[in-house]
C-alpha cells in the first residue's frame, strides 16, 4: 500500500464520522462557494461547467449543481466507460440515474458526449479525497480524472479545475506524493472557502 493509499484511507474514514447535519451544511457551503467561484471564471455569462455528483461520505454537491442550473449554467456530469475513460451528459433537475456499470456509483441518463465537450466548458468541479498546497490531488484511485486531464493538458484547452473537499482535507505542501500521471489542480473548494494552490512544475 502506498501513502497516497493511506491517505485516503485515513481521510475517507474520517469523512465517516460527519452528522447528517454537518454533511447539509458542508453541501449548503459548497453551493455558495463553488457558485461564486464559477461566476468568477465565467465572469457572470451563463457557462457550462462539468461536474459530477457526491456519494455516500463524499462532500455534497447536489445543491451546487442546483444553484449552478437555478443560475442559468449548462451542468455535464461524468459516465464511467471502459479503459478509464469519460463520456458526459448534460444534466437538468429532471434528469435520472442509472447505476453505472464500472463504478459504485449513480450516473445520468440521456445523450453522451466525448471528453472532447471538457474543452468548451468554462470550468471542471473535480472530486477529491485530499489535495496539498502544491496542487496534487488524491481522487478515489480510479484514475479516470487523471486521464482526462492529461487529455486536456495534451490538447492545451484544460478549462479552470477546482477540487471539491472538506476543509481539513487540504493538506500542507509535499503531503501528497506527485507520479507521473497525477495531474496538479489550481485551486479547492471547501464549504468554507475557495484555496488558491501553487500547482508543482
């Protein structure tokens, strides 16, 4: 096991012993936050920003995307496909869910689009265990993020990214070890607050 393994081994069982009631108020934070953040980067014009939904002990986002629709963005969020990789489906309050075929996880129902639809939107809520100050991010080990940023990066049109966590799960710098394939964030978003992180070189 490795210690980005342990990482987010220790910061998911920590997540565990949030209230229903802290879990609301975390997604209530985000909502706010990560509604001001994309008015920053979309400089108030309705954009579309890709997203996805929190499960289980994940910091909540339902009322992000909420917030996000109410304020006449356009909402993609991810479905896993094989090799890794993501398609995308623009989401609405009307849209239902499947379970998904190679992850524990809900996904949307309607038309998929290629990764190749990130490069047009105006910014990517990205989901996270933990991120350090450097900018590296631990996800949930699929890699699937990984992949699509490099594609993005390869492609010179990676959107704005900000990494949705907990506040005590941005750690300080050199926490988390950077391989080859991990892609630094920019900035991450807490229910709290909206961090400004130095991406490694």
């Amino acid at each position: 096991m490795t210690l980005k393994d342990d990482i987010r081994r220790d910061y998911r069982k920590r997540r565990l012993t949030l209230t229903t009631q802290q879990r609301a108020d975390a997604g209530t934070g985000i909502a706010l936050g990560g509604l001001s953040w994309a008015d920053s980067v979309a400089r108030g014009k309705p954009s579309t920003f890709a997203a996805y939904v929190g499960v289980a002990a994940e910091p909540p986002t339902m009322p992000l995307l909420a917030a996000l629709h109410a304020a006449g963005h356009r909402i993609l969020l991810p479905v896993c496909e094989p090799e890794r990789l993501l398609s995308w489906v623009y989401w609405t309050p009307d849209t239902a869910f499947v379970r998904s075929k190679y992850a524990p996880i809900d996904e949307p129902v309607g038309e998929r689009f290629d990764s190749d639809v990130i490069r047009d939107a105006t910014g990517i809520f990205l989901p996270a265990t933990a991120v350090d100050e450097d900018g590296n991010r631990i996800g949930q080990g699929g890699g699937y993020y990984d992949r699509l940023l490099d594609k993005l990066d390869a492609d010179g049109h990676r959107p704005p990214t900000v990494a949705v966590v907990y506040d005590h799960e941005i750690l300080a710098a050199g926490t988390i070890p950077a391989e080859s394939f991990d892609k630094p964030v920019a900035e991450a978003l807490t229910p709290y607050r909206i961090v400004r992180l130095v991406p490694a070189d």
